[in-house]
C-alpha cells in the first residue's frame, strides 16, 4: 500500500514538475537572437504578435546584415539604437542614423499589450510628418532603458498625449479643408475662418475623446517600479524583449557620447546568431 501510496506521490510530483515546464516554455515562445556587441552579450525574444517585424529581422539577421554596425546613437535613461547600414566602417565624425534598407515595415501595434518598459525592443522610424502610418525602418532598431516615473507624471503625461492627439486630429482635418481655407483667407473672411476653425476643433475633440489615451494599471506598475519610455506607446512597434544582458544594455547606455548623441567609442555588433 505505501509503495502505491509513493508511486502516485512520485507521478503526480513528476506531472507537476512537467507542467511548470510547460508553463515556462509557453511563456518563453518566440524566436531569440543573440547580439554579441563589443560590450557582451544580449539576448533577445522577438514576438510571435508582430510576424512581419519578427520574420524580417531574422532575414537580415542570417544575411550578417547586421554584423559590424554600431549601436549609434545612445541616450541614457531612454534607449540605445542599432541597424544603421552606414555605420559599418564608418568615420569616427560621421552623423549617423540616416541609413536603411530601402523598404518600411507596416506598424504592428499590439498594444497595450506590449508597451515601453525597461528592457523591450522597438522599431525606429521616420517621423509622422513624412510617414503618417507610422510605418518602420527596414532595420534600424531600438532597446528601452527609460526611467522610472511617478503617477502623477503619468497622469500629466496621458494630458499631453490626449492633446497631442487633439492636435494631429485638428491638422488632419484641416488639411482636408485646405481649399475652403485658402479661399476665406484670400477674402480675408475672418468670420468664416473661425467658424470652420470652432467646427474642426468640435469634431477633432470628438474624435479624440471616443478614444482617450490612459495607462493602464499594468503600465502604471511597470512605469513606477522598472521604469521606461510611455511617451513612445502606441506610436512605435514593439516586436521583443530582453531576456538575457540587461546589464550589457546598462553598460552601453551610460557610455560617454559626442555629437547626434553618438558613442565616443565604437560599440559594435560583432554579430546576431538566430537560435530558433
């Protein structure tokens, strides 16, 4: 009897055991890449949410596209960024940052699944001036580093935002009545200007309040205990996470930089490994 009584002690045991390795390897889904720079060693999971971003680094990943380039531009308490082409064999008085592939990704937000804390890998990109789909770089990239913020910060952050938003609702709009615009201004109708002006403004206030930017409490949390980038979210993609060398990430972060926010000393990636 004690001996059954073990056995299924034993075999349950050996189910749990199981299960939490299942768990763990769930939670672990995804391609990883590991960047050896110059400085150590990250690694990387890239998500299985964001297929175009993730398909399309490990494309240039295996083709060594990114195998001597520099992480050229570092900013601490924000983020460091790597992909530029140009930085290979570059001058130490060369501006970088302006090198790319030739195509754009389209956006994959999955947010506020996943957003800007400490330690997740983003997409660069052109500004929405002249990329208003907010479309990304063929391969210039990005690591958080960020700060930690306190409510209150975000609080007046989520205003800015929401006025931010107000504001690009506004422009749009009244780019779409540029025609009209031109005409009241060429009667110097100042009347029929603000009236269309309080009009644009209503529905732009509209448009922005059906869907009002907030942090959650799962980005309130991870703002004001690790810390991060929030005025980025839902404007860049986010495809990754660090999973191993955050602290190589720290090192480089706090390199000393020159102009455009370039290291002073090289840090290179000597290599990206896909370990499917």
């Amino acid at each position: 009897m004690k001996k059954t009584i073990l056995s299924i002690i034993c075999i349950l045991t050996l189910c749990g055991l199981i299960a939490c390795g299942n768990k763990h390897k769930q939670s672990m889904e995804g391609t990883v890449l590991l960047l050896e720079t110059s400085m150590g060693d990250i690694r990387i999971r890239l998500y299985d949410d964001t297929p175009k971003h993730r398909d399309n680094i490990v494309k240039l990943a295996k083709e060594g596209f990114y195998d001597g380039t520099l992480f050229h531009r570092v900013i601490k308490d924000f983020m460091i960024q790597a992909g530029d082409p140009k930085s290979k064999n570059a001058s130490d008085t060369a501006t970088l940052g302006s090198g790319d592939t030739g195509y754009t990704i389209p956006a994959e937000f999955v947010y506020p699944k996943y957003f800007h804390r400490r330690g997740v890998v983003a997409a660069a990109r052109m500004g929405d001036d002249v990329n208003p789909k907010q479309e990304s770089s063929g391969c210039q990239f990005y690591i958080v580093t960020g700060k930690k913020f306190t409510e209150e910060e975000l609080a007046a952050l989520e205003s800015q935002l929401n006025q931010q938003q107000l504001q690009a609702a506004f422009n749009r709009m009244a780019r779409q009545h540029m025609k009209d615009i031109f005409k009241m201004r060429k009667a110097n109708d100042t009347l029929g200007l603000k009236k269309l002006e309080d009009t644009l403004f209503e529905q732009a206030k509209q448009e922005v309040l059906s869907h009002m930017f907030r942090f959650n409490d799962e980005q309130k949390k991870a703002y004001t205990t690790m810390g991060g980038a929030p005025h980025l979210d839902g404007q860049y993609t986010v495809f990754g996470e660090v999973i191993e060398g955050m602290d190589v990430v720290d090192a480089i972060q706090n390199v000393k930089t020159g102009r455009a926010d370039r290291p002073i000393q090289n840090v290179t990636i000597e290599k990206i490994t896909v370990e499917e």
